[in-house]
C-alpha cells in the first residue's frame, strides 16, 4: 500500500479560505505517495483521528510563524501569522512526534517545527541580517536563485552527492537559533541554516527553500520527496 501524507493546508486570509500549491502534492505523488490536505481544525480528538490515518506530515509554507511562539514581540508591519494555523500545526506535530511518523517541514514549516523544538527566527531578514543573497526572490518561484552548501556527513550529502546545490528562496524569516535536537544540514553564503535534520528521530528533515517549485524538472528535488516517502515504507 502506498503511504498516506497529510499535507498543512496554506492559508489565503483574504478569500476566507484554505487552498494548495499543486507542487506539493505532485511531488509526494511522484514519489509514490498520497497527499492528503488536512481541514484547520484545533479540535485535538480530531488532528488525533487525522494523526492516526497519516503515515507521516508534510509542514509547508505560508504566513510567519507568531513570534510569541518563541518569546518576542512581532516587529509591526513586517509579519503576517495565522493563528489558526499555529494551534493547528501545534497540535499536529505534538501527536505526530508522539508517534514517532517522519516529518518534512518546507519554508515556514521548517521555520515552525524550529520554533515548536525551541528554536528562534530573525522575523525580517532585510531588517535583522541584511545580506547581498537574495532570499526573497521574484517570480517565476521555480528558478534557482542562490546556492547552499551541504555539511558532510549529513543525510542530505548521502542523498545527492553533491558539496553545494543550486536552490529557489521565497523566505524573509529564517532559523535563527537552532531547535533542540536539530543539526544544520545546508548553509547559504551568508550563513543561515537553509537544511537541517534530527539525528534521534525516525525521519524528519527541514528545508528553507521549496522544492514543491522544481520537482516536475529537477532530480534533486524529486530525490528529496523519493527520500520522504521511503521513510515510510
């Protein structure tokens, strides 16, 4: 049977209503999985009922992550949260750790479980570390824009063989003090966390660029859904 991944739902606060980029499905179906995406809900009977028919989560991207979570004020008119969201998440992750079912945060979702493991954020990159790497970049989202290096001796280094790798960014937030737990896997030029893992757990991974946007023509992106899928099988 094919492993059943409960995907995070995006959120678009000006239509009322939760939506999906179609890469994040496509790559975890290319990979031999089924994405399903979860309804916002804080209710903890139902993400446990959810929690239970997943093999494994995969935490996307979309608004900041409240900076309450991790002890600070919000800089004002620099972040957008989504509380509902965070609960949600929240709530998820905790059951879903409980149960030791492989992870893969991308973007915010790396930026989230970060938070959730007690690690910190720079709330606004341009402000906080302003650096000549474009972490924000343009449209088209699917065009490498910066390069990371990958730390020997990591899971990711074992999976593309590769010292460096060409990555999109969409990001103004980023991992700012590492969670417990979390080692780095890929740092960019400027030195932000831009991958990272958990050694002690089954398989959970963090991304800060988003392979959702490459995976239909790009080997390493496919191979980094494969490598989340076969984690449950």
């Amino acid at each position: 049977m094919k492993p059943v991944i409960g995907v995070m739902p995006l959120w678009d606060e000006e239509k009322d209503s939760i939506w999906m980029l179609p890469g994040y499905m496509d790559g975890i179906s290319q990979a031999g999985g089924i994405p399903v995406i979860f309804p916002f809900t804080v209710d903890r009977e139902e993400t446990e009922q959810l929690v239970n028919m997943c093999d494994g989560f995969l935490f996307t991207g979309g608004q900041d992550v409240a900076s309450e979570l991790y002890g600070e004020q919000p800089l004002e008119g620099l972040t957008v949260d989504c509380p509902k969201r965070d609960g949600m998440e929240a709530l998820v992750l905790e059951q879903a750790m409980a149960l030791k079912k492989p992870l893969l945060g991308i973007c915010r979702g790396m930026q989230f479980i970060n938070v959730m493991l007690g690690g910190t954020l720079y709330q606004d990159l341009p402000l906080q570390k302003p650096s000549e790497t474009v972490h924000y970049q343009k449209e088209p989202g699917g065009v490498p824009t910066h390069r990371v290096r990958i730390m020997e001796h990591t899971p990711l280094a074992e999976l593309l063989r590769k010292e460096e790798l060409e990555v999109n960014s969409r990001h103004h937030q980023a991992v700012k003090k590492l969670g417990e737990g979390l080692k780095v896997m890929a740092l960019s030029a400027d030195g932000l966390t831009e991958a990272a893992w958990y050694p002690e757990y089954p398989f959970l991974w963090l991304l800060q660029w988003h392979p959702e946007y490459l995976c239909d023509k790009d080997e390493n992106s496919r191979a980094l859904f494969a490598r989340f899928v076969q984690s449950m099988q």
